[in-house]
C-alpha cells in the first residue's frame, strides 16, 4: 500500500513537472520570441517570481517521492524508479545552474539595458529548458511505464489465484473449453 501511495505521489508530482515544462517548451518560449524585448524581459522576470515556488517545491516532491519509491522497491522496478528519481533531479540541477543565474540577468536586463550578446543568453536559456524538460518527460514516461507494469503484475496475480478450475471439470469457470 505504501509503494502504490509513492507510486502516486511520483507520478502526479512529475507529471505536473513535465506538464509544466511541456507547456514553457511549446508556449511559453515561442511568446518570449514573439513579443518585443523588453516585454518579453518584463513577463519573464514576473513569472519566474511564481516558478520559483511552484517549480522547485514540484521538482522537491517529484525527486523525494521518486527516491524514496526507488528505495522501497526491488529488483527492475527499483532501478526504473532510481532512474526517473535521477531524471526529475537533473531537471532540478539544470534548473539551478543553467537556468536560474540566467534568470538573474535577465531580471536585471529589465530593469536596465541588456547587454549586445543577449540573444546568445537567451537562446542559452532555451537549451536549458529543452534540456529540463527533455528529463521531466523521460522521468515521467518511465514512471508511467512502472505503475502499468505493476498494475499489470497484478491483475495477473489476482486471475492466478481467482481462476482456478473447477474441480472434477478441469475448465476454468466463465471460460470456454
């Protein structure tokens, strides 16, 4: 029951990660380019206000949920669930050392000028991103792929001991001979 709960807690948590990530990859950023410069420094430093939050406090519960699960389950299942665990923290690490110190600059970039080489930052930033969203997918795809296969295992095990056959008759009940 405890792995079926951390089960759920990984999935929903990386699952709004990697929606989240999903959504800035496909919406946000093509806006950013979209828009002129300074709005688009304007937004960005008024939304990383709120993602700083949001997205750390996701990526915290995704990561320890996911290791934790990791550490309850054993054998292939535990090596898939360690492997999304370390996806969901390297999704954290880009994070903090890709994009965050850029995120600085461009909070200070709209409040001032930015500087001549700006659009290689940002693009520098829009690799960061690719990047951290590239690791909540695959993190949450394997995690998907994990409760199907646990929940396959056990509508396996629930026939296994609920189809017997009948004794004297040698067929299953409810099934053709």
């Amino acid at each position: 029951m405890r792995n079926r709960l951390l089960l759920g807690l990984s999935l929903l948590s990386t699952g709004l990660l990697a929606g989240a990530f999903g959504y800035g990859a496909a919406n946000l950023v093509p806006t950013f380019n979209a828009v002129p410069l300074d709005m688009r420094l304007e937004f960005h430093t008024e939304l990383m206000k709120m993602n700083g939050i949001t997205m750390q406090g996701a990526m915290a519960v995704s990561g320890l949920s996911t290791l934790a699960l990791a550490a309850l389950t054993r054998e292939r299942t535990r090596s898939l669930v360690a492997t999304a665990g370390l996806l969901t923290v390297t999704s954290f690490l880009i994070t903090r050392f890709g994009n965050v110190p850029i995120n600085g600059r461009i909070k200070q970039w709209a409040a001032t000028t930015p500087p001549a080489d700006h659009a290689k930052i940002l693009h520098r930033w829009e690799l960061f991103n690719d990047a951290r969203t590239c690791t909540a997918i695959a993190a949450f795809a394997i995690l998907i792929y994990v409760a199907l296969y646990q929940a396959g295992k056990r509508a396996a095990e629930h026939h296994a001991t609920h189809d017997s056959p009948v004794e004297g008759r040698g067929a299953y009940p409810g099934r053709p001979e």
